[in-house]
C-alpha cells in the first residue's frame, strides 16, 4: 500500500525521517507546562501562573511568497524565523506574551532535512521567547503545489492580563509620540514585487551596507519582544503598538488609532537600509505606495507620551521619533505621510 502511495507521489517514509530530524530541536523548547508533543495526535499545555484576568491572544500567519526566494537560494532556516517571529509581534501589539506555538509545512515532494531546517528555524525562534513548538503538519501535496514549491504557516496563543491589553485609545491625545523600531530588512511583506525586481540581478552583489542583496533579502523577520519588554520593565507607558506588515505604516498605524486622531509621520526622520533604497531605484516606485508595500525600515511602530519618548530612545538606540498625533479631520486619512 504504501509502495503505490510513494508512487502517487507521497513517501510516508520520508515524513517519518522528517520528523526524526527535527524532534531534538522541538523538544528542546518544551516547558514543564507542556504535557503531550511530538508523537501525539494533539498537543497538550497546562494553563499556570497565569496572570490576573488572563485573556487568550491568538494570531496565524505565513510568510508569503519569501519562501520561494528562500527555496530559490536553499535557505530554510531563517523561513522559520520569519513565521515565528510575524506571529509574536501580531500578539505583542496586544501586550500578550507566547504561549505556544502551532506550524504547517507543506510541499509538493517532501524534502527531510529541508522540512527539518525549516522546523528547527521555528525552534529557535520559539526557544528565544519562551514558547513551546507545540505541534505542527508536514504535508506532501503532489498536483497541488508546484515541484519544488513549498510553503510554511504557523499559529500561537498567547497570554495577556484583561486589563492591560493594548491599544489604549482613549487614552491617546495630540502631541503622543509615535517611536519607531528599526527592522532587519522587508520582513515578509512585498516578496512578490521584490521578486520581480531581483528578477535575473546577481543576489551576492553587495549593497551600500557592505551585506549581499541575498542576505538582506533573507534576513529573517525582527522580534520586538525583548525591546518591548525592555521600555515595560523601565516603567514607560506604551499606548499602543503597530506590527508594520502589509500596508506599511499607512495602512497598520490607524488600526490603532481613535477615530478622532491621526498618525503625521516624518519620513525624513529614520534613515532607510540600502536595500529598499535599492529596490527604489530598481523599480522607480513612488515613495508613498513604497510606504504601503514595505515597512521601509520600521518594523513597529508605538504610541508613547510626549515625554516618555527620550528615555525610550536612551534605552533603545535604534529607535527614533517618527511623528506625533495631531487631530484628525472629519473623514480625513489616519496617517499623514511628510514626504
């Protein structure tokens, strides 16, 4: 039976080797919370020391077509980095913490160590925060993706106490500052267009910055857990927080705004990595549909009072004042992009 299923297209054997390869690296990023994992049909978490009031956040995400780029360049790892690290910061804007964490991959032809690479990404990743890789699937999927095509997506809870969940909008006023947080590059938004422009260029060719177009290309997906946690602990109120995915700081920053304020953003104020300097160039793109396509080099984006924001730059060297709220027009837009 199994002889006829590989000669359909699906090696059972081959999943088997897979989760072989990567059952070290999963195991490693269990707590005493998790109960049942790897082997078993679902996996089991214990709910403790949870906080007052505790509210469960969850989020799911892929990474988009950067893993074509990725599987283009046999470059599995950071592709986990990438999912994993998406999915903390889409919690953290709420001001949840990982609990656990959830993955998918799937391919045309199972490729083990190439699945286990990815996985032991994802561990890595979740070991860096304190989450559990709780369970995942690795499917093959002949006819239905394309022979060497594979994609990735993944699922977290989180924890967060009721009465501290972000964004506070009603307690934002004019005048808050809006702190940007550099990222490592586009993050996993715009691969489809950034392929396009990469399209048949040398990806070792180097950028201003001394790194490889690839590397820059590749440079997994920047986790803002520990920086936020750093501005918490310091006793700096943060009113909210934007995750700077697709839509750019035009489309993400009013998501966390009232209906009655808006976002002026200097784009003046951070300078942005030789790579979307690059892509620019390449593309010739208008710079304000580049802010809806690429995060431009803010990977997040928060809302402090006017006067927490030098101690939080003292704090953090890369972040930098971007703008400040100003009070929205009737029907007006939630950012205003100063060119």
């Amino acid at each position: 039976m199994s002889e006829q299923y590989k000669q359909a297209g699906v090696d059972i054997d081959a999943g088997a080797h897979a989760v072989a390869l990567m059952k070290a690296a999963v195991q490693a990023t269990y707590t005493p919370a998790v109960l049942a994992g790897v082997g078993s049909f679902g996996g089991v978490f214990a709910l403790e020391n949870l906080p007052a009031q505790p509210v469960l956040v969850a989020s799911i995400d892929g990474v988009g077509t950067k893993v074509k780029l990725a599987a283009e360049l046999g470059r599995w790892r950071s592709v986990g980095h990438d999912l994993v690290n998406h999915c903390v910061n889409d919690i953290l804007v709420q001001n949840a913490r990982p609990l656990f964490f959830l993955d998918y991959v799937a391919t045309s032809k199972l490729d083990p160590t190439a699945a286990a690479e990815i996985v032991t990404g994802m561990a890595e990743a979740c070991q860096a925060v304190g989450c559990a890789l709780l369970g995942g699937e690795t499917a093959e999927m002949p006819g239905v993706y394309a022979e060497g095509a594979f994609d990735v997506a993944g699922a977290i809870v989180g924890v967060a106490s009721r009465d501290m969940l972000l964004p506070m909008p009603a307690a934002m006023t004019p005048g808050d500052a809006v702190i940007g947080l550099a990222s490592s590059g586009p993050h996993t938004n715009g691969y489809s267009l950034i392929r396009k422009l990469v399209a048949g260029r040398d990806l070792t060719m180097r950028l201003a910055d001394g790194q490889s177009l690839a590397d820059a290309l590749l440079a997994p997906h920047r986790c803002y857990l520990p920086q936020i946690e750093a501005i918490q602990q310091a006793g700096h109120l943060i009113k909210g927080m934007a995750h700077v995915t697709g839509g750019g700081l035009l489309d993400n920053v009013p998501r966390i705004l009232p209906d009655t304020l808006a976002a002026r953003i200097v784009v003046r104020s951070w300078q942005r990595p030789p790579v979307f300097e690059q892509l620019l160039a390449w593309g010739d793109l208008d710079v304000t549909e580049a802010h809806r396509v690429f995060n431009m080099g803010v990977g997040m984006a928060l809302i402090t009072p006017s006067d927490a924001a030098e101690p939080i730059l003292d704090l953090l060297p890369d972040a930098v004042v971007i703008g400040r709220l100003v009070e929205r027009k009737e029907g007006g837009a939630g950012v205003h992009l100063i060119l």
